[in-house]
C-alpha cells in the first residue's frame, strides 16, 4: 500500500507516501534496539480537537530512516516500511494508492493497471487483499 497521508508523507515519503506492508508482529526481530526511537503522530482534523496517535512509529535515531509502526488496537500486527527491509521483496501483483484525499499537489500518483486507488482507506484489509492474490500466509 502506498499511503499518502500527511503522516506518512512526513515521517517517511520520500516519494510523497510510506510503502507499508503488513506481518505478524511475533515475526519481527530487531538488533540495534539502542537505536530505535518512537514518534506519535498529531491528528488534527478541521472542526475536531488535535489528538495524539496511539501508534508507534519506530524509527532509527541515528539516520532517521522509518523502520515499522505497531498499533495497540491492532497488537498482532506490525507494517514494516518496505525502504527498511534487507531482503529482496516481490513485486505486489496490485498497489493499493491509499489516503488520496491528502496527496500532496506535487507528487505524481501512478495510474493505470495494477493500481487501486482509495480517496481514504480501503475497505479490503490487508490479510483479504493477501488471501484474494493468493499471498496469504498467516493464520486462518
């Protein structure tokens, strides 16, 4: 998923959104943890008082480079930055271009087959979107 939040974009986009996947949060093995540091987000929305995200955005205090977020309200889970994993990925047969309605006017969001886009979130979750490309594997 390409998420082009104002957050995201912030702490992360060099492209103008955070390249986010999803795992199991059991999965996740650190070294370094010396080095992480925490950031929650402001969300202010017209019309509504500004809040504090409770999501963690773990990022690497020593060059600032987006590692993972981790939410409470979703414990299992954990979305790894794609920009922070090591280890070849796989091209995604489909990119979900998510949170629209906050693109940033200079950036280009790509068109065409193989790109879904969502004015905010989609209503797929992320394990329907791995079970329906066949890409699931985690616990059922």
């Amino acid at each position: 998923m390409h998420c082009h939040c104002s957050i995201c974009r912030k702490t992360a986009g060099g492209g103008g959104y955070a390249i986010n996947l999803g795992a199991d949060a059991t999965t996740l093995k650190v070294r370094g943890k010396k080095h992480l540091a925490i950031y929650h987000a402001v969300m202010r929305e017209p019309g509504k008082r500004a809040t504090r995200s409770p999501a963690e955005r773990h990022f690497c205090s020593l060059c600032g480079s987006a590692l993972w977020l981790w939410d409470p309200r979703w414990p299992e889970l954990v979305h790894p930055h794609a920009s922070a994993i090591d280890t070849p990925l796989p091209r995604p047969p489909e990119v979900v271009e998510a949170a629209l309605a906050y693109v940033a006017p200079w950036v280009d969001v790509p068109d065409g087959a193989g790109h879904v886009h969502c004015q905010k979130w989609p209503d797929e979750s992320l394990a329907d979107w791995h079970r329906r490309h066949g890409l699931f594997s985690g616990k059922d």
